[in-house]
C-alpha cells in the first residue's frame, strides 16, 4: 500500500495517523494507519495551522471550541492570534481571544516619546519588565502589523515564551525591537510599579484573517480524506484524482478547483447535522465527482474533485462530525440514529 498524497515516493514512514477532519477541530476518526504518510501529514500540518488561526473558521474555533487537539477543556481553549487592541479610551494593547472573550498580554505601547504600559497587575508588570531584560539579538519574535496603528505608535508585548512587536504598516521592515525595548527600559529603570498607574481597560480586538489557496487547499484535503475513509483506499487512488491530489501539494490547477459552485447553507444535511458540527458530503454532478465540506455548520466549499466516464458511487454519502459530543459519523449511520 501506498500514500494516498505522495505515492510510492522514496523514504516515506508511515508512524502517525491522519485525521479524517483535522484533530484541532474535533474529529476522533482517522484514517487506517498506512493509507497517509507522516510526510503528507507533516505537511499538512504546516497548511492546517493558517485555517485553524486565521481564516473565517479561526472565529468560531475562538468563540467555541474545540481546543488543543479537539479538547472540550476550558484550560486547553483555543487561542487566537495575538493582535492589536484598542480600550474604551483610545489606548492601544495587545491582546488574543480564548472562548469568546479578549486577553490581554503584558505589554507597552511607544507613542511618539510617551510610553504605557498595559498588563494585568503590578506583579506581571514586573516580571514583564525582567522579560525584557532578557532579550538579546538572538533572540525570536513574533511581527504584528497593523492599520489600527500610526507610523508614530509601536506595540511591545511578550506571551507564553514569546516576544512581539506589532507597528503600522508603513513600518515594515522599518522598526528596531531591541532598541524599542532598550528605551523602554531606560525610561521605566527606578520606577517603583506598585505606585504606577498599570492600564487595565477592557479592549476591543482586531482580527487579521486572510483567506489564502492554502486554505482551499487544506480543505480540499480534508475531502478526500473524507472520500477516503467512506469509499475506500482503492477509490482515491484511481487515476481521475491525480489533478486534485497536485492541487492539494503543489497548488496547481487553481482556477479549476478554487472556483466551484457557492456553498449553500440551507441544503438538506445541513438542517439535520448537530449544532456547530462539521460534515463532507458527496455527489454525482454529470459526469464529476463532487465534494462539499462545512464547518461549524455556517460556512464551507463546493470543490468539484475528479471526473468519470462511468457513475463511481450509487448514492449520495457524508461524513459527519459532531465534535461537541466526540462522535463522528458516516451519514447511513446517522439517519439510522436519527430514528
């Protein structure tokens, strides 16, 4: 047997399972070990990282759930970006959303030659203050840019082991976060905290989504692991998907496969799946081979995923995902629960 992505390619193990639908959006069913490599699968990863946190459906994973690797634990909530965030007096923060609600980080903001800094106690804003102390020229960090800031504001945070800058975009490429930090810490050196005036506001958020072919892509897997996990190993290998499977990889073919049909939210299944679960549903249309994947039962793709001579599948199949309560299921499977 072979990878269903990558073929007889050279060198491929195969130690990990693939997930039907990705594990950080819920789903418990994988794949037969053998059918996807974990070189396919680590690939994947790097492409379902971009739909997970940054596209339309990163809003209802943050609002939500699941969590970490599908988890239903507040402790292992999803977590947004971090990003740039404005209180109810103009302030600028930086700040992430967890379950529906906005988090700030600890962090200052340089506004021309003011300085604030926003953090949630007295406490963090010391040990925040010992955080940047430590950063280096080594040292990573994560770039935020956005419109919400003028070319004269920079924002300077640190998070869960990680540092950022966020700067308008007229900045890029243009800012120096060691010496932001520098002349932070020069300014602030000798202030006593418990006396300082520590910014604690409320914030609204700025939410930075880009819906890019990457995020086509990844969904466009998802279907044929769905496609295989219903029809079979032997079904996706069949020549009519090589096309698919480039576009999946390599991104070509886009014109054909990112311009499908619109998804209708009001077909059928959709009505009848459970509250905010994710499905993939397949048909005939003529002579092509059709796939339609949702999630969160609001939004989804129509791609349209090979084309036959002679009719593949008698019926029309799903796989459903009902990740609230850990169950997946194939669709005969789920009207025979229904009655």
């Amino acid at each position: 047997m072979s990878c269903i992505y990558y073929g007889d390619r050279p060198g491929l193990t195969y130690n990990k399972r693939e997930h039907v639908i990705p594990a950080s959006l819920g789903c418990t069913t994988m794949l037969p070990r053998g059918w996807v490599s974990d070189q396919a699968n680590e690939f994947f990863s790097r492409m379902e990282d971009d739909l997970m946190h940054r596209s339309v459906i990163s809003i209802n994973r943050n609002f939500f759930g699941p969590g970490q690797r599908g988890s239903l634990s507040e402790k292992k909530a999803a977590q947004s970006d971090v990003s740039v965030a404005q209180d109810e007096k103009g302030n600028k923060a930086l700040s992430y959303m967890s379950l529906g609600k906005p988090y700030s980080i600890d962090c200052f903001c340089r506004a021309s030659k003011k300085y604030h800094i926003h953090c949630i106690s007295h406490e963090s804003a010391e040990k925040f203050i010992e955080e940047l102390k430590n950063f280096d020229e080594n040292t990573k960090f994560v770039e935020i840019s956005s419109a919400l800031l003028s070319d004269e504001e920079v924002l300077v945070g640190f998070h869960n082991r990680k540092y950022y800058i966020a700067h308008s975009p007229g900045l890029k490429n243009k800012f120096d976060i060691r010496g932001e930090i520098q002349g932070f810490l020069k300014h602030v050196a000798g202030l006593d905290f418990s006396k300082a005036n520590i910014i604690q506001s409320p914030v609204k958020m700025e939410f930075q989504m880009k819906e890019i072919p990457a995020n086509a892509r990844v969904c466009t897997k998802i279907l044929l692991n769905a496609a295989a996990y219903l029809y079979g190993w032997d079904f996706v290998m069949q020549s009519e998907f090589a096309d698919v499977k480039e576009w999946i990889l390599e991104g070509k073919h886009e014109d054909f496969f990112s311009n499908g049909p619109s998804f209708n939210p009001d077909v059928v299944i959709n009505k009848i799946v459970p509250p905010d679960s994710h499905w993939c549903e397949f048909a005939m249309a003529g002579r092509r081979f059709v796939g339609v994947v949702c999630f969160y039962r609001s939004w989804g793709r129509v791609v349209p995923l090979a084309e036959f001579h002679e009719r593949p599948i008698p019926d029309i199949n799903a796989f459903i995902c009902d990740w609230r309560n850990k169950k997946d299921y194939k669709f005969i499977d789920y009207l025979e629960k229904l009655h």
